[in-house]
C-alpha cells in the first residue's frame, strides 16, 4: 500500500520480499497438497524476527505497531496462496495476542514467548456449529471444579486447529447472552480434546478443523483476565483481525489484477495483444479503481486503529469493501484468463477460489453491513 514506509519497514520489506520468492513461494504446492504449512515456517520466520511483531518484547515479541504486520502480509501474500499468511495470522495475531493483553505473566511467559520463537503454534476458537455471526450464542461451556475448568463442547472453522499446540477458546462460564463469556487457553495435548481437519474449497494451505471437548480438564489458571469477560476480549481481538483481512484482501486483488494485466499483454487474439481490446481496458480499469479505494479505506481503518480512536464504522467498511474487492478482481480477472484460469495449474485457479473465504471470516460481509448500519444511525427506532 502507498504510504511513508519508515527505514526500518522498507528493510523488513526487502528481506521479506527474498525470503517468500526463494523459500516460500516453491514449496506453496507442497503445502497445499498437504493441507498444512509445516512447523519450519514459524520456526523461520522467528528467526528473521517476523513472527511475534506485536506481541511483547518483554516475552520475545517485537514490540512493534500494525505497519509491521502490515509489511508482513503484504510480502507473505506474494506466495499466492493465501493460507500461508492465514495460518501465520491466526497464530501470530488472533490466537496469541489476546494472552499478552489479557493473560497472567505465567500464560504470558509460557504462550507469549513460545508463540514469538515459533515452539509453540496457536489457534484461535470462537465459531461453533451453531455459533459462527452470533458470538454471543456459543455454548461449549467451561465448569470450574477446583483448580481446573472442564470444557463440554464443540468449535468449527478453526485455522491451525490440527497443528496448534494451543488454543485461545471463547466458552460459555455463566449466564445466556455476551455476559457470560470467557477466554481461556487449552494445551491441544489436555485430555478431552479431540481434533478433526476439515476439507475446504480454497486456502488449502492453512489446516482447518473441527475441535471436540469431551470432559477436557483445563487449570483455572489458564483463564485469561476474570471470569466472564471474555465477549469484550474478544470484540477488541476483531478489530486487529478485520485490519488484517483488508490488508490480506488488497494484496490479493492487486496480484490477481497483475496476473490479468500481464497476460492481456502476452495472449494475442484477432491480431492484437488481449489489452488492444478496450473492453479489457475498461474491466482492469474497474478493478484497479476499487483495489485503489479498498486500499484508501484500508489505511484509514489502520491509523485510526492505531490512534485508539473508536473505529468500527471504518474499518467495518475497510473489511466489507476490500474483501468484496477481492471477490470482484476474482471474478474479473478469472473471467479475463480465458479457459487458462480454469485450469488447475495456472495461479490465477488458486488466486480464484482462495478470494471467496475472505468476504466470511471475521465478520460476514453482512456482519460488516450491520456494524455500519448501526454506528451510522441507520437503524429505525
Ligand atoms: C477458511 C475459514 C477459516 C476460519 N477460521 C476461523 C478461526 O480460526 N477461528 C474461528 O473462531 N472461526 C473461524 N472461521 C469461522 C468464521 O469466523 C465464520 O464462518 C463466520 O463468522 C460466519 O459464521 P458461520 O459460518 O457460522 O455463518 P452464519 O453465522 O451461520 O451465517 C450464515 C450466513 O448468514 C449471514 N448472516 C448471519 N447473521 C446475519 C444477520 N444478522 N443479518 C444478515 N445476514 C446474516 C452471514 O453473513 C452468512 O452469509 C473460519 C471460517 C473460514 C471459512
């Protein structure tokens, strides 16, 4: 995204940028096949001091402000498979940054700092089969007895949920309704938790599952902040999630806008390069145009953010319009490859089908609709 990148980013920017092209993108086939990236990847990127930019210094973290992700993804996206940024994502920043902010220094040195030098992998479970827009309906439930929790439920959609050492869980301690929700950490080792992989139509890279608690014992002291307080832990969690999804979605549509442009210059038709036909012309142009806006909205979203000025309208629509975007120049550009991006071997197929996810996850477009209905005072009394 244009802006003043700092000295300091441009550098992250550069070695990033070698490091996907020559360790990252080659083995993208690999891990899609095996529906996973493996653990070298976080290990790796510990050791370029990319994995932990947000958490902590004091716990191995970087320390550092959103702009840094914001490099990161940039970057990771350029491997043209999605699940990689999604699964260093979901560790990273969903799963990981709620314990530093709410978390005890035990779970903080514990999780914090294996998280940062890439031991330990994290997931972050809040959707439920019957839970998914509506946070505040999800029923695993977690029952204190003595100095443990016992944990009865069920959590879907979880990226990482296979390969996760832990997982940040969002259960039901009290009462109906966002009261009584907590967040607590479950060792993916802990006794009555078992795990299913999921198999997806796009991000094949990134591990999806299916988590079942059956009487699975946690220690109390793994509950992050007090109990029932969990709704709001993890509403300020989305913020920073849906940042990153617009993030992720601007790239996304820029690479697949790249790949349509770049072969309207090298496919001949009737005589001429595709990019002599001003219909063609016209639909990049489109494209361009909204990956421009959804990348405007973007930034905006990202300095209010990080001013900790109430954002939600902003970046609710930063999310709604990037992703749309997304799907958009999926369609356009799909559409613009001829049979070529139908077929399995051609990158623009994977750019395809990875863009749909996006416009689902943290926070439906209609989700998305909602939230700016009602902080713009849309909604009829
Ligand atoms: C690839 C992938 C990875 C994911 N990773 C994670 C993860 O790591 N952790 C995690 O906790 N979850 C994860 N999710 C789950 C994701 O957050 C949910 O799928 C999402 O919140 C939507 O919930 P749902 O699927 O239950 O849909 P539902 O809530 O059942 O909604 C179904 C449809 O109805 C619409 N809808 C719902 N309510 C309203 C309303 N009030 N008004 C209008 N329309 C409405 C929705 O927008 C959607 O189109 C992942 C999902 C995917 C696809």
């Amino acid at each position: 995204m244009n802006r003043a990148w700092s000295e300091e980013q441009a550098l992250l920017r550069r070695s990033l940028r070698d490091y996907v092209r020559d360790r990252i993108t080659p083995r993208v086939l690999a891990w899609e096949a095996a529906g996973e990236v493996p653990r070298s990847l976080f290990t790796d990127l510990a050791d370029l001091g990319v994995l932990g930019l947000r958490l902590s210094p004091q716990y191995g973290g970087g320390g550092q402000d959103f702009w840094f992700t914001v490099v990161l993804l940039e970057e990771l996206m350029r491997c043209g498979s999605i699940g990689v940024p999604v699964s260093v994502m979901a560790h990273a920043e969903f799963a990981t940054l709620l314990i530093d902010r709410y978390g005890s220094p035990a779970l903080r040195e514990t999780y914090v700092r294996g998280a940062a030098q890439g031991r330990l992998i994290g997931a972050l479970g809040v959707s439920e089969p019957d839970a998914g827009s509506d946070v505040a309906a999800l029923r695993t439930r977690a029952v204190r007895d003595g100095d443990e929790y016992v944990i009865n439920g069920s959590k879907l959609y979880i990226s990482n949920g296979t390969i996760a050492d832990y997982i940040t869980l969002a259960v039901r301690t009290g009462g109906a309704g966002a009261r009584g929700l907590s967040v607590i950490v479950v060792p993916a080792h802990a006794r009555g938790l078992r795990r299913q992989r999921l198999r997806k139509l796009g991000t094949h890279a990134s591990d999806t599952a299916e988590l079942f608690f059956e009487d699975c014992r946690v220690p109390a002291a793994n509950l992050l902040g007090a109990e029932n307080e969990g709704f709001g832990m993890i509403m300020s969690g989305f913020e920073g999630e849906r940042l990153v999804l617009s993030v992720m979605a601007c790239s996304h549509a820029r690479l697949m806008f790249e790949q349509a442009r770049d072969w309207g210059h090298q496919r001949h038709a009737f005589g001429h390069p595709l990019l002599a036909f001003q219909v063609w012309q016209h639909r990049l142009a489109d494209v361009l145009t909204r990956i421009e806006a959804a990348e405007a909205l973007t930034l905006r979203g990202i300095e209010l953010y990080l001013q900790g000025r109430a954002a939600q309208s902003e970046i609710s629509m930063a999310k709604l319009f990037a992703t749309e975007t997304a799907r958009f120049a999926a369609s356009e550009c799909a559409q613009l490859h001829g049979g070529l991006g139908y077929m399995e071997d051609c990158l623009m197929a994977r750019l395809h089908r990875d863009a749909l996810a996006m416009t689902i996850g943290a926070g439906s477009s209609e989700i998305m609709r909602e939230l700016i209905a009602r902080t713009n005072n849309l909604v009829a009394q």
